[in-house]
C-alpha cells in the first residue's frame, strides 16, 4: 500500500550533522501526517518530530527542538530531518512513519499506520 525508506543514516563525530530522507510510494492519500521515531539499543521507541502534509505545521519532542529540524517536500513525497550538534545519547535507528487522513500532529506511535525500515545513525565521542 505504501512503502517508506529512510536514507542518509551514518557516523558522524558528536557536534557533527546528519540530514535523513523518507521517500513515499504507492498509494496516494489525500493528507497524512509523517513522523519520525527512533529507538537506541535497550530503549523503547521515542518520538522525534512529526509534520503535516497540508498545512507544514511542526510538533517536536521538546528536548530536541533546536538541534532537529524536520521538513517536507510535497511534490517528492519526501520528508527530511536535519540533525545539527549530534550528541553520543542520539545513536539508535531512526524510522519515519506516516498516518493517513490525519491532520491533527501526534507523537503517538499508534497514530501512524507506515513504518520504513530504519536507518542507522551512530555518533561517536
């Protein structure tokens, strides 16, 4: 139905950057919201930042706004997440999500029904 990939995982050195993608194919909804999550090793999933198809308005995790910056190109179907001053504790795998028909932002994992398969960002020391 829909199918979601994260790019742009990798290493970098704490204080460094790192930009990720989320392209989206198949079926087209007429709005959605898309997220992203992540999850480090032992941890549960944690909300990051989540943007609206329609409107671009931005919900972020509070202790991450300032350093990640989310955004969306609607004629790609791409969303982005830009991470600046990237510290050891934000190493997990990051997931986008998307939920269908919403408009109304949430950083419940319940709210969104398409995961992709992650992308790995690991920060050193």
């Amino acid at each position: 139905q829909v199918q979601l990939v994260e790019s742009g995982g990798g290493w970098v050195q704490a204080g460094g950057s790192l930009r990720l993608s989320c392209a989206a194919s198949g079926r087209t909804f007429s709005d959605y919201i898309m997220g992203w999550f992540r999850q480090a090793p032992g941890k549960e999933r944690e909300f990051v930042t989540a943007i609206s198809r329609s409107s671009g308005s931005t919900l972020y995790a509070a202790s991450l706004k300032g350093r990640f910056t989310i955004s969306r190109d609607n004629a790609k179907n791409t969303v982005y997440l830009q991470m600046n001053s990237l510290k050891p504790e934000d190493t997990a795998d990051y997931y986008c999500a998307v939920g269908p028909g919403r408009r109304l932002l949430s950083s419940t994992h319940t709210s969104y029904d398409y995961w992709g398969q992650g992308t790995q960002v690991t920060v050193s020391s």
